[in-house]
C-alpha cells in the first residue's frame, strides 16, 4: 500500500490532468463551478475582441488583448488542473482496486451439490464453497469453518486474518484469498453491489458529491460573484458619465480580481483531496459528509478493548483465597481451561508452564467442555467422575456456588477488588461448591494513548470509554489511559443511551465497533467507523470502513475532517484577502489618468496602467496552481481550540493574504512595465 501511495502523483497522473484540464474547458462542465465559468465567460469575450479587434473597435489594443486573453485562459486551467489532479489521484486508487475484481469461478452449493459457476452469476443468499487457494467470489458471511484469509489486496496488509463462523469476524469480501483450511460462505451481495464495487465509485474524484460545507461555501462565493458582476456592470455607465472610458478588457480584468477566483479554483479540489486523505490511510468514507462531520466532533465513543488496550487479556497470577493453596488453584485453573481455545484459557496453561505447575493432562478425557455465554459469564468443564469446574466473573461464580449450598470465601471481594484496582479482571475459580481462588487478567494500555486523548482534549473533544469491566477495572484502565468519562459493564443499549444524550446535548459524536451488536450504535453516530474485519451489519450501519481494522483510527479521522475544514477555511481566508491588494493595483489604474487624485491610491508605484492591470491578473492565475500542493495536502494540522485556530487563521492566512499579493504584484510589475 505504501508504494501506491508513493505514486499518487507519477508523472502518469499529471499529463492526464494536464489533458484534463482543456476537457473540462466545456461550458457544460464548467458550470459546475460558477466562479470559474464567469472567468472562462470573459476569456471568450476577450478572446473574440483579439481575434476581430475591428468589429470591437480595439485595433490599437490587440496586444493589451491578447496578454489578457491568455492570463486569463491560464487561470482557468489552473483551476482545472487543481480538480484534475485531485480526481487523478483517486481514480489511480480505483484502477488499482479494480485489478482485484476480476472473473473469479465459484463452488456454488445447490441442493446436494456443488457446481462451479462464474461469480457474476452468483446473487444475494447463494452458498459457496471456498477452500485453501481459491479466491473469495463475493461479499458475503462465513455460516460454516474456519479460515486464514489474505486481505493484502484491498487492505494492504501482508498478515493474513482469521475467518470464523458465528463471530464478530465472520465477515469476507470478494476478491480475497483464503490460504488456510475451508470456509463455507452465503453471499450477501448482488453483482456489482460489493464492497470493492462500493469502494471503487467512492475513490474515483469525478463521482464524489459536494458536502453540505462545500455546498455552503460555494453558495457564498456565487453570491459574491454575482454581486461583483453587478458591480463591474453598473461602473461602466458611470465611467463613461465621468468622462472616463472604460473598455470591455479592462472591466473584464476587474471583474476577474475582484471575485473570488482562488478559493473557486481551489475549491473542488480541496473537497476531493480531503476524501483521498481518508482513503490513503485506509478508511472508506461513505460520503463527503462523514469526513466534515469528523472534523466537527465534539465526543468520541471508544471501546476498550482493542482500541485503548491492547485486547489480549492474559493470566499473570494464580491467587488462592480462604484456607486453599496456590498450586491448587492453578491446577483447577488449568483443568477448567484443558478444553478452552479462547487466548484467555490458553493464557492461563501457558501461565502453568511458566510457574512450574502441573495438572493431570487427561482431565479433559470423556468431559463436557461448558463454553462460555453472555448470559452465564462462566466457562468450564463436567468432568466424567460428576465433579463441575467453573470460571469466569467474581460475581457470577459465587451465584453459581451459592446456588449449590456453598460458602463464599471471605477474603474473595477483597483480592478480587485488589486485583480490579490495579486495571486488572479476576476471574473465580470454583469446583461444586467450592470457591479456591482467582485468575488475574491482565490487560495493557497502548503506548501513547494518554498523550493522543490529550490532543483530543486540547481540540475540545470529550472521550468517554465504553468497557463490559467491572466499574473499579474500568476507572483504572480510564486513569491510566486519560479518557474523560467511562460506562463500566455497558451493553449495546448503554452505548446508544450516550450517544443520544451527547447528541441532545447538540454535540457530534463518533463512534467505533465491529460486532452486529454495535450496528444500531455506528448507525446513530454522527461518524460511524466500522472495522472491515467485522460483521456486515457493522460496515452497513457505519458511514466509514476502516480496512485495516484498527479501532484507534478514529481519532486519525477525526484529525483527518479537521484538517480539511481548517484547508477550506485558510485558503478562503487567503483569497478573500488577497483582493485587497488587487484593489489598490485595478482601480487607481482605470481612474488615475482622468482623475489623478486617484495616484494616491498607487500605494504600490505600479509603472502604468496596463502593467498594473496585466500583473494583477497574472498574480491572480499563478497563486491558484502555487496553493495547489497545499490544497493536496492540506494545512498542517495542530491540536487547538477554535479561538486558536480562528487567531492561527487570521495571523497567517489573513495577513499572508494581504502582504504576499503586495510584494507579488509589485515584483510581476517591475518585469511587466518593461514591455507594455
């Protein structure tokens, strides 16, 4: 992935923008963009007074004309150029992603028998069958096995994943290869309705809508162009009742400076540049929308496990309670997990052999393994002599003992409270009617963690962990992690009830998840981002995928819309005054001559008029492609609050936009006075 993105921009993308950049002269296209669409209007009528000065009456003028003309004609394939470049760099992702979708043949499942069918053939609800080797013929669910698959073609990502019926990670997309054991999958999708389908329309520039933000924004800046254009129009007449001739070139030229040509030039760009932003860190963007919506977050839902932590809950210590003994408890630890495949069970035989402790290894023979349930909160084993091991949650285990007769010891609530404090799960190991001791889980916060919250919280966003731990495991992890607020043993309801009330509250709030019980949570979140490795309720009630499968990247998103908003912001902030200094190099340059009061306003000591008009309008064509890579990449991004971002803005984007047309115009001027 990494060497695609190297490449977003080959010398392959440019020409192609460059050639792009005359398609999108027609008036049909360019009316998308009315800023631009009012300058082209003006090259053409330039264009026909250069090319028939007699009929226009400008025979002495041709070469004034013509210099406009072409500044002009230069300023929209700027603009151009920035849309064209931006919508090149996502269709090259298209293209690439494009290469995974091809005819692939399919074991489809009917009746008794399979029968190999194109995958095209293949609809919504069909059954195949995929085996190691064999490419994933469509989106679609894993009802039976067990399988590594290799993602690497839409993730990026070398290390396979593992699929598995029944799961939060039951979730496959066509174009993937499984390359371990076998997997029967049910197609959820119809030919050309899959994800990579789905991703492909979404990356390619020409098929993004405009945001409401852009929207909004370009309304303004119609308006202001409109305004102008009344303007411009009505000084005529008004020249002209002074004495004062003012022709069609020169009013042109004024009209062209005096709207908002570099933020309209920009603007698409900026929108599509933002998208391909999100798609590079490999986070599939639904819309426009959800990108803006990231950078106006005001909380953050996070689980945490897998995104705050680590996620791999490991036994570190056996801990006996009452009058029973250590090894005890780790021998019927070990016998309680024998059957137990899950990376806590194998923790806790792994933790065995570190120790030094044994356990009978035939324990497991003739017993039945009593898998864990959301309901119970126990796992363990019936062993053949009628004796029932039991382990899982402190409270849970002593219902269970409780209900056998059995006495709790008294010391359990302590160590188990002690070992909750420390950020740690005690799990209760009990056998009948008996309770030996605990289990210490132990979970770790990733490295860096409080200083990304820490970010987060100078932006003005608050974080609220969600956690299934009991309330002193989870206010540890919360302290050590640095997150604002926490929900101790939350369940899918709690996650919606916060949602709700933060959004009562008229506050945007993000989320992340990757189960089909967090589809009705990523579906009422403002930003949704669903893990590609999760159910396919998740990624349908999310309005972001991230392919990678990193919870954590939300808070990149998040950074990610901000730094789009921030782009928009500084670049209109540097084209709304940047007009200033045209102001003082147009106006005394069409006034000056018939009233030379009007010399005073030549702040600048521009050499003529037609120099002064002609390096005004060539600053206003070559600032567009100058701010080009920054709109690509976007303003460089600093965690703050909106007060500091709106001082930032004005301090280098305002004064910047001031200052550099001075100097600019001023410099263009010394070289164009020499030949006008």
């Amino acid at each position: 992935m990494n060497t695609k993105r190297r490449s977003m921009l080959s010398g392959e993308i440019v020409k192609k923008a460059i050639l792009d950049s005359f398609i999108k002269l027609n008036p049909v296209v360019m009316m998308k963009n009315p800023v631009m669409f009012v300058v082209e209007a003006g090259t053409f009528v330039v264009l026909l007074m250069t090319l028939f000065p007699g009929y226009f009456g400008t025979e002495g003028r041709v070469g004034f004309n013509l210099a406009v003309f072409l500044i002009l004609l230069f300023t929209v394939l700027f603009a151009n150029f920035a849309e064209a470049l931006a919508e090149g760099r996502g269709k090259a992702q298209a293209d690439t992603l494009k290469k995974t979708k091809k005819e692939i043949m399919a074991n489809k499942v009917t009746g008794n028998s399979v029968k190999v069918v194109p995958s095209t053939e293949l609809r919504k609800g069909d059954v195949v069958i995929v085996s190691q080797g064999e490419m994933i013929p469509g989106d679609g669910e894993v009802i039976d096995g067990l399988a590594s698959v290799d993602e690497s073609a839409i993730t990026g990502e070398s290390a396979p994943v593992i699929k598995e019926a029944g799961g939060d990670f039951s979730s496959v997309t066509g174009g993937t290869r499984v390359v371990s054991d076998r997997i029967t999958v049910r197609i959820t999708s119809d030919p050309g309705e899959s994800f990579i389908d789905r991703m492909i329309a979404l990356v390619e520039g020409a098929k993004r809508q405009k945001t409401p933000n852009e929207i909004a924004l370009n309304t303004l800046l119609v308006s202001l162009t409109l305004i102008f254009l009344i303007v411009v129009v009505t000084l005529a007449p008004m020249a002209d009742y002074l004495g004062i001739k003012l022709e069609i070139p020169v009013l042109i030229s004024l009209l062209v400076c005096l709207i908002p040509t570099t933020i309209g030039g920009l603007l698409s760009a900026i929108g599509i540049a933002g998208m391909d932003r999100v798609t590079r860190f490999n986070v599939l963007a639904m819309s426009g929308k959800a990108v803006e919506a990231a950078g106006d977050i005001d909380t953050m839902i996070l689980d945490k496990t897998g995104t705050i932590t680590f996620g791999n809950r490991m036994a570190s210590e056996f801990i006996a309670v009452g009058d029973t003994t250590v090894e005890t408890v780790a021998e019927w630890a070990a016998v309680s997990s024998v059957k137990d495949e899950t990376p806590e069970g194998r923790s806790v035989l792994e933790l065995m052999k570190k120790e030094g402790y044994t356990y009978p290894t035939n324990a497991a023979e003739g017993a039945e393994f009593i898998e864990f349930k959301a309901e119970t909160r126990m796992s363990g084993i019936d062993l053949p002599n009628g004796r029932k091991v039991r382990k899982g949650a402190v409270d849970a285990v002593k219902a269970w003992v409780s209900a056998q007769g059995g006495v709790i010891p008294t010391d359990l609530e302590q160590k188990g409270n002690a070992i909750a404090s420390e950020g740690g799960t005690p799990l209760a190991v009990a056998v009948d009617n008996r309770i030996y001791g605990l289990i210490y889980l132990k979970d770790t916060v990733k490295p860096g963690m409080r200083e990304r919250f820490d970010q987060l919280r100078k932006m003005g966003i608050k974080t609220i962990m969600c956690t299934g731990d009991n309330p002193l495991t989870a206010a540890t992890i919360a302290r050590e992690a640095g997150v604002d607020d926490f929900i101790a043993e939350s369940k899918p309801e709690d996650k919606i009830a916060v949602i709700k009330r933060e959004q009562a509250a008229g506050k945007l709030v993000a989320m992340t998840g990757d189960g089909t019980n967090d589809a009705p949570a990523l579906a009422q979140a403002d930003v949704g981002l669903a893990m590609n490795s999760g159910t396919t309720a998740a990624k349908e009630a999310a309005n972001m995928v991230d392919l990678d499968s990193d919870p954590s990247k939300i808070i990149e998103v998040v950074a990610i819309g901000k730094q789009l908003l921030m782009t928009r912001g500084a670049l209109t902030t540097f084209s709304v005054a940047n007009d200033i200094a045209k102001y003082f190099a147009i106006i005394p340059a069409m006034f000056m001559q018939a009233i030379p009061e009007m010399n005073v306003l030549n702040v600048m000591g521009l050499g003529s008029p037609m120099s002064a008009i002609l390096s005004a309008l060539v600053f206003n064509a070559i600032i567009i492609p100058l701010l080009i890579p920054l709109a690509m990449k976007g303003v460089a991004y600093k965690p703050m609050s909106s007060a500091q971002l709106l001082s930032r803005n004005l301090l280098i984007y305002g004064l910047g936009g001031v200052i550099a047309p001075f100097v600019g115009i001023k410099l263009i001027d010394m070289v164009v006075h020499l030949w006008v």
